[in-house]
C-alpha cells in the first residue's frame, strides 16, 4: 500500500506530482480521488470520476529531480551518477554531502549508501531540502543547517562538495575521510575546478587526482532523420581524489 506519501500520476501524456491520503486531484479528464490512490500498490491503475485510466507510482530519485520543490539548479542525474560510479559509493557507506542546496544529490545517494549526512550553510535551503527529502522516504539522510567547516563527526567512507570551494575546504575534507575513502568534487567554472586540483594534490598526491569535464549529449531522432542534440551538454567538472 502505497499510503498518505508523495505518489506520480501518469496517463494520457500528463504527469502529476502530489501526495496521495486525502482530497481530490482535478484534471481534465475528471477527479482522482487522492484518499484511493493511499491504498494502491505502485504501478496499479486508477480512473478518474469519467472513467479515464490512470497510472499511480512510488516516486525514484529522478522523479524528485523533476517536481521536487527547487531552491536553485541541482546537479543533473548524469553528474550525480558519475560521483557515485567514480566513488564506488555502496550500502557499507557513510557519506557527506555539502552544499545540500534542493537534497537531489542526498537524495540519490541515500537511495545508494547505509548514511548520508547533508549539510546545507543557507537555513532556508536545509528546510527546504528537508521537505524533499523526507517526501523521499529516506531515514537515512540527515539534514544539516551548518557549515560544512563545522562538521567534526568523521570519518566518512565519501566526502562530496557542490558549493563554492576554498582550500580549507578539501583540507577539512581530507581530515575528514577514512583510509581508502574517496573526496569528490563538482565545480561549474575552471576558476574553481582549479582551486580544488592544486590543494587535492598536495593533500592526496598528484596520481591520486582526476578531473573530467562532465558532458551528455542525447540523440534526437526525427523523419528528417537523427543527429545529437543542440541542447547545450556541458554542465561542469568533476574532481575524484582517493586517500591513501
């Protein structure tokens, strides 16, 4: 049973974001009512008052990237994707997770690792996250209203920054991770994709260091015929540093 919890409602081309439990959501195709769709099981279908069909499902991480409520630009899924796959994130894991902005990336990895701490310098962003997050169904993600230079509580099996990065900020990071631990990095501009290169290699050593340039391309297919897209593909860059 799918209960008062955050539920997408799919069919006939339109998509709805709401919280299944009680009232009615009015489309054009007739009233759903809310208070049936709690007692539903992901992917059943539901009809409206006229008799239209419906599909009710469990939100996914890349669902609350779409119609989570937003504070700023998250990271895009394919960024997120590659921190976890670079990391080697996986359940035995405990994870910081700063500049918590919207809770996209926390919400991700909580779906991946065993804890996740999220912590966010803008009390406003960590409510807000907090909402997300919890829509989610995640109890494994701790939001924070903190600097991240305040946390004290490691170690961490992965550190991720997505905010503005001085020095001491990868240094607090590296005192903060465990041995074998990963630190990971996304930075929009060259400025600061640079700061974060100089002092990780100081810290984890030149060999341990790579950066990427992240880019995604999708393929459009049309009768014209099919060529990659001119959406624009490059969002930032990605910085990976292992302790050892």
């Amino acid at each position: 049973m799918i209960g008062p919890n955050r539920v997408i409602v799919r069919g006939h081309g339109r998509e709805y974001y709401v919280r299944a439990g009680e009232g009615k959501l009015s489309t054009d195709l007739g009233m759903i009512d809310l208070a049936a769709a709690a007692e539903l099981e992901s992917g059943d279908e539901i009809q409206t008052h006229l008799g239209k069909p419906f599909t009710v499902l469990v939100p996914r991480a890349t669902d609350f990237f779409s119609h989570g409520k937003r504070t700023g630009a998250p990271m895009m899924p394919k960024d997120i994707g590659m921190v976890i796959a670079y990391t080697g994130m996986s359940h035995r894991d405990r994870v910081l997770d700063a500049g918590t902005g919207s809770g996209i990336a926390a919400i991700f990895f909580g779906g991946v690792a065993d804890r996740v701490v999220t912590c966010e310098a803008r009390e406003d962003f960590s409510k807000t996250a907090e909402g997300n997050i919890r829509d989610a169904g995640l109890s494994n993600v701790e939001c924070r209203a903190c600097d991240v230079l305040n946390v004290s509580d490691g170690p961490f099996d992965v550190v991720h920054l997505d905010m503005m990065i001085e020095p001491q900020h990868v240094e607090h990071a590296y005192g903060l991770l465990r041995c074998g631990g990963y630190f990971a990095t996304y930075t929009p501009f060259l400025e600061q994709t640079f700061c974060v290169m100089d002092t990780a290699r100081l810290l984890f050593g030149e060999d341990a260091v790579q950066t990427f340039e992240c880019m995604e391309r999708e393929l459009t297919r049309s009768a014209r015929g099919t060529r990659p897209s001119t959406k624009v593909s490059h969002t930032g860059y990605l910085t990976i540093a292992r302790k050892f």
